[in-house]
C-alpha cells in the first residue's frame, strides 16, 4: 500500500474515511500536555493541551508568554517521522506568523 501511495496509484475504497484528527484536550485547564491515541487507519493525531502563561527567554529577556504544548503521534508505517517533524516545525512557524500580523 504505501509503494502505490508513493506512485500515486491507491484505489478509492484505499482512501477513504478520516486521515488526520487534531484533539484538543486544552479546553480543560488542568491538562496542560498529553499524548493521543492514534485510531488506525489514520495517519496522526495532533493533541493540543491547554493554553498557559509560561516564562520564557526571548532575546536574552525573560517574557511571559501565553504557550500551549503540542504532541504529534503518526504511523511510521505510513509517514516518516522526519516529515512529521516537519509538519510541526511549520505549524509553528505560521502560528507565529499569525500572532504577529495585525488586522
């Protein structure tokens, strides 16, 4: 399956259902980082604790800035983990993005 997912030739029944779930536990204060259960046959699983005011040093400075960790699970039978740890690295770089572009 995953040689004709490189070649691009999966069937339609091969693809079909849910691929990626993100599951946001954040919403409970106390939760500040787990790590979700992937559900087969997905790909990955984003878990998103909550959103918490952190020390951090920025420039040399210590800042408080609100912060909330992020755990990736994947399939390394489908994905590699380095391309997972990519889509992390860009997830973050376009949150940063967004939190300093002003509307």
């Amino acid at each position: 399956m995953i040689g004709r997912t490189r070649e691009g030739k999966l069937r339609a029944d091969e693809m079909q259902g849910g691929t990626f779930t993100v599951s946001n536990l954040g919403i409970v204060e106390q939760v500040e980082r787990f790590t979700a259960i992937l559900n087969p046959p997905q790909v990955g699983i984003l878990a998103i604790g909550a959103a918490t005011e952190r020390p951090l040093v920025i420039n040399h400075g210590l800042h408080i800035r609100t912060t909330a960790y992020v755990t990736l699970s994947a399939d390394h039978r489908i994905i590699d983990g380095l391309i997972a740890a990519r889509f992390l690295e860009a997830m973050d770089r376009r949150l940063h993005e967004f939190a300093t572009t002003s509307y």
